[in-house]
C-alpha cells in the first residue's frame, strides 16, 4: 500500500495492543519514516502494554521505567514535561498499563509514555495478555483498501498535496499549482540526484517543473506576454528560498549547489554538542541551538550554510524525537550519555 493511504489502515494511529516480546521484535521501517514499525504488514507508531514495574531510575529529565509482562522487558521514558509538579514515581512492583510511541534509542526499543495507570485488578494484566495473543492473529491480516477505493487508489495518491518535509510520502505527479507546490517540486529535484552536487541549469531544463511554473504564471493576472525570463525568476526565487533555509548551499561554482545530508549534518549537531558541553561549569546546561548552528557553520563542510537555516532546527527536532538529544530548557539541548 502506498505510504500516502497509511493513516486509512486502523492500527497506524492506533494504541496497538502487544507483547512486550513483540514490541521488541518490531521492525523499523524502510522508508525513512522517523518513529513507524513495521508489524506483519501493518505500520504502526504506537504501543499499549501491561506489566510489573521491575526498576526505576529518575533524572532531571525523565523517569525511566523498567516493565517486565513475563515475555520480556522494555524502557518507558516519562518526561518531565509531562509530570505534574507533585509527581512521585510509581514504586517497585507495581503493575501497570502504559500506552505511548514507540522509539529506539541506542539501538533498543522503548516507550515515550504518554499514559500510565496503576492497575490494581490482578486480572487485568492476564486480560491484556490474552487479548495481545488473540489479537495478533488480527494483525498478521493484511489491510485491504475497500472494494470501492481499490480503482480509484492511484487517483487518491495523485491528490494528495505534499506540504513539507514531515510528510510521509512524496508523489511526483501530486501537486497543487501555486508557488509553494513549484517551491517544494524544485527542492525534491535537487534531492532526487544521484549526487550530492545539483546544478540550476539541470533544473531549469527539467520539463515538468517548467511547465509546472509556466501554468503557474498563466493564472496570474498580467499585461504583458510570458517570456522564458519570468520562468527563470521563479526558479531563481524558489532556489533563494532553500538556500536561506539551508537545504542545499552554495558550492565554489556559480548555479552548483550541494545537497545537504540530514545524517551527516545530524553527526556534526551532535558531535558540536558534545564538544561545548565539556566546557561548561555546569554539566546539566544545554547548548542553545544558536551556539549549535555557529557550530555547524564553522565546520568545513558547512561553511557555506546560512547560519539561521531552518534545517539545523528541523534535525535537532528530529534527534529529539529519536531521543539522541534531549531538552535541558528553552531551546538548549544536550546529547544523553
């Protein structure tokens, strides 16, 4: 199924009822989609799971929860955020049910809880084992699309507009005419090369962007004729736009720009990160992101990057998601040990 249809299946947005031995045997998925498992044929994003509380541990940040259900044991992360300022950890030995997203951090499956509740019924947690074991035979079913959808599916995904970055899915004939869509088109251009090093000319001779922005002018109002000119500015304007937002960055050759790597740039975040807080009297500071895009900038790879660029915000978003970085206050952060 095409990764735009995957909210139509139940259990991507679901609190899905598991094992513990089967959240942890959970595949991530392929399609660089940040935080979804694959479970048989199903993707998923959340958990909903019951057992006994075996250790907990608490920082300034998070208290960390041991479960153990009998099949296996699993982290559950409650950040403080979260917590009401009285909040007092649950003790040893308590059962529990907890739902929340599913992550992975350093290479072992977690919890980033959402909801705990004691329980206090010693039937419950024996019910939700047997309804994860009924259940998963429910899950090793395929999703189908109804009958009706079926013939009308490629249809569906052509519609869809792809907003931005965060997106699941990127289909290259679904587009909205309006500059944003031409904007967004042009970066998955440069994106799309084999290579790291894009050209604008490449771009500029691409039929489908051209014609893209040449419906674009038509629907605006003007006196006088389109020329190949006005179709240059647009890509020019377009091109501006991602260079100050930092998704490619200027090469020593005029119209070569590099494509920026998210991986490597999130390597560099981290790497920065980790130098500055050595030289901080206080171990529990954060980095302010502006001292980590000054980082970023003056690395060697980077150089060429705008220092305000929107993609140094978007992959310290990304490695607080993946719990790599976490959040020390507002707009600091700090790489967890």
């Amino acid at each position: 199924m095409d990764a735009a249809l995957l909210g139509l299946d139940p259990l991507f947005l679901t609190n899905v009822k598991l094992t513990i031995h089967d959240l942890l045997n959970l595949e991530q998925t392929n399609e660089d989609l940040i935080g979804v498992y694959k479970l048989f044929e199903h993707k998923i994003k959340l958990a909903d799971i019951c057992g006994t509380i075996v250790a907990v541990e608490r920082n300034n940040y998070t208290t960390n929860y041991t479960v153990d259900d009998g099949t296996g044991t699993v982290t559950c992360s409650y950040w403080s955020a979260t917590e009401k300022l009285d909040y007092k950890p649950l003790s040893l030995g308590t059962t529990v049910r907890i739902t929340g997203k599913i992550s992975t951090y350093k290479d072992e499956r977690q919890i980033v809880i959402y909801d705990i509740y004691p329980t206090f019924d010693p039937n419950q947690e024996l019910q939700h084992f047997v309804q994860a074991i009924l259940l998963r035979k429910e899950y090793e079913k395929p999703y189908e699309l109804p009958t009706q959808m079926k013939s009308h599916a490629k249809d569906l995904v052509e519609q869809i507009q792809v907003d931005d970055e965060d997106q699941l899915v990127y289909s290259s004939q679904a587009r909205k005419l309006d500059t944003r869509a031409f904007e967004d088109a042009l970066l998955r251009f440069y994106k799309s090369r084999s290579t790291t090093r894009v050209s604008w000319n490449d771009a500029r001779d691409d039929a489908e962007l051209e014609n893209m922005a040449l419906e674009i002018l038509r629907g605006i109002p003007r006196n006088k004729p389109i020329v190949p000119k006005d179709i240059s500015v647009m890509f020019n304007k377009a091109t501006d736009k991602w260079l100050k937002a930092g998704y490619i960055y200027k090469t020593t050759s005029d119209d070569i720009y590099n494509v920026v790597d998210e991986e490597d740039l999130a390597n560099v975040i981290i790497r920065s990160i980790k130098e500055m807080s050595k030289q901080l009297p206080d171990q529990l500071s954060g980095i302010r992101v502006e001292y980590i895009a000054k980082a970023v900038v003056a690395s060697s790879t980077y150089s060429n990057l705008y220092y305000s660029s929107e993609i140094i915000e978007k992959v310290v978003d990304d490695l607080v998601e993946q719990s790599v970085i976490y959040p020390t206050g507002h707009s600091e952060y700090k790489v967890f040990l």
